[in-house]
C-alpha cells in the first residue's frame, strides 16, 4: 500500500474512532438523566395570617438543590374555593410534583392533590391533614394547648362577592409573636403581624374532603412548641396519614425558624419520587 494511501486510512480510522467516543459521551448524560428522570417541582402552600414569603429561605435551599420551586398565593377565602384554585394551578405544572402546606396550607394540600396522579408527595409543615368531614376547628381543639380562639383574633367583617356577610380574622397583634412565632425575633414578628394575610373565619368550619394523604406518600414536620396546632394534635394527624415523621423544638412558623430541618424533610421526600 503506497505510503499516502496507507496515511489516509489511519487519519480516516481515527477520526472515526474519535467520533464514535465523543458520540459515546455525549450519549451517556443523557442515558443518565433519562434514568434518573427530571426532579420533582416543589409547591410550597402557605396557611392563614402569612403568605408566601415565610418560605423565602426554605426556597433557596431548595432551589441550591436544584429543585424547580413554587410558592402560590393561597386565596384564604374558603375550603372549597381556595382547594379549586390549589387544584387549577398544579394542573399547570408539566411533570412530577411535590405538594408542601404550611398550617391551614394542609388541608388545601389534602383536597387539592386528590385525584392528581402527578402529586407524588405530601408534606406537612405543623400543618393541619384532615380526614373527611372533619373541620379544622374540630382537629385544632381535639387536643388542649391551643391559644388560638376568638378572643385572640381582631375580626373584621366584609361582604363576600355572592353579597353575603362573612369576618375576616387577624391575629391580635400583642398576641401575635406568642401564638405564631414565639422563637423569631421581636422585630420579625412585629413586621409579620402588621402585613398578615387574614382567613376567613368560616374556613374554620368548612369540612374537608376525601384525603390525598389515604393513597399518596406524605411526610410531616411535627413543631414541638407550637401554640396553635397543639404538638398532640400533629401527632394524631401524622400518624392516621401513616406519614414519615421528624419532630423539632419550634414555634407554629417552623419552616421560617428552622428552615434547614423543614427543606431536608421536603428534599427527603423528594428524593423517593422516580
């Protein structure tokens, strides 16, 4: 074989060889990925008297784990209404998702992932998780230790958009850090009181529907020192759900004063979807 020919098919062999490797690399990210699938997207709900920002840092971390993260605004106008709209906007999301309630934010999660086969996970940050027909005035008294009543509310009264009267409950403010935030600082909570969303007050005795938690995973966040859902209360709640459950010495808002425990338990829960 003359010198150049022979020079050409080895040139010709390797840029074959070299093309097959790169076509092998490039290739094995993408078998990887397709195996691991993409992650979950994490919807974080927020309960009465706050809003999505007592989320903020939990939503870092998560996002610093790569977790696409979204925190709705959660309407406070009612069971049904608010779960219809909790239920429209996770139809929105393309892929799994991870559904995370926050007090009141529990029973919004509970009835809006019913009947969603992309909802993989459930948790409950010292959240309420009722079973159906239960009221979440009925589960906040069922065990003593709540300070959370009528008289610890300011109400103010509104007209719904149907032209019937309803209240609107804020917590008082002199009472506000004690109930819902006892292990934040003072000049958090003064800020928080003074922006709170209110609920209204018929939410207390709107009755929930059948629960996502009978047939999804569901992980809870038991707040030990927590003066609105009294810890025996999310015990009971947690274990009827059968939930995976991490227990930590915090106030009602445990994702804002122990953020690390709350987005380990969330990534955790996460971690299990395939």
């Amino acid at each position: 074989m003359p010198e150049t020919t022979r020079r050409a098919v080895l040139a010709g062999s390797a840029a074959l060889l070299a093309g097959t490797a790169l076509s092998a690399v490039a290739a094995t990210p993408a078998v990887a990925s397709s195996r691991r699938g993409p992650k979950p997207t994490i919807v974080l709900v927020h309960g009465a008297f706050a809003d999505a920002s007592g989320w903020a840092e939990v939503t870092r971390r998560l996002q610093r784990a790569g977790y696409p993260t979204v925190a709705p605004a959660n309407p406070l106008r009612g069971v049904p209404s608010d779960t219809a709209y909790l239920a429209e906007f996770l139809r929105t999301i393309t892929g799994p998702i991870v559904l995370v309630g926050h007090s009141y934010g529990g029973i919004i999660i509970t009835n809006a992932a019913t009947g969603n086969p992309a909802v993989k996970a459930l948790v409950y940050i010292a959240a309420f998780a009722p079973d159906e027909g239960e009221t979440l005035e009925a589960l906040q008294t069922k065990f003593p230790g709540s300070k959370l009543g009528l008289e610890a509310l300011d109400l103010r009264p509104y007209t719904r958009p149907d032209g019937s009267p309803s209240a609107d409950g804020y917590v008082k403010a002199d009472l506000f850090r004690q109930i819902f935030a006892g292990d934040l600082p003072e000049s958090v909570t003064a800020v928080m009181a003074a922006t709170q969303r209110p609920g209204d007050v018929h939410t207390l005795q709107d009755r929930s529907g059948p629960p996502a938690w009978r047939d999804v995973p569901s992980w809870y966040l038991v707040a030990r020192d927590d003066n609105l859902i009294p810890a025996a209360a999310q015990r009971f709640m947690a274990q009827r759900a059968h939930s995976r459950t991490v227990e930590v010495r915090a106030s009602h808002v445990a994702m804002m004063s122990e953020p690390a425990v709350a987005a380990d338990l969330i990534t955790r829960a996460a971690a299990t979807v395939r």
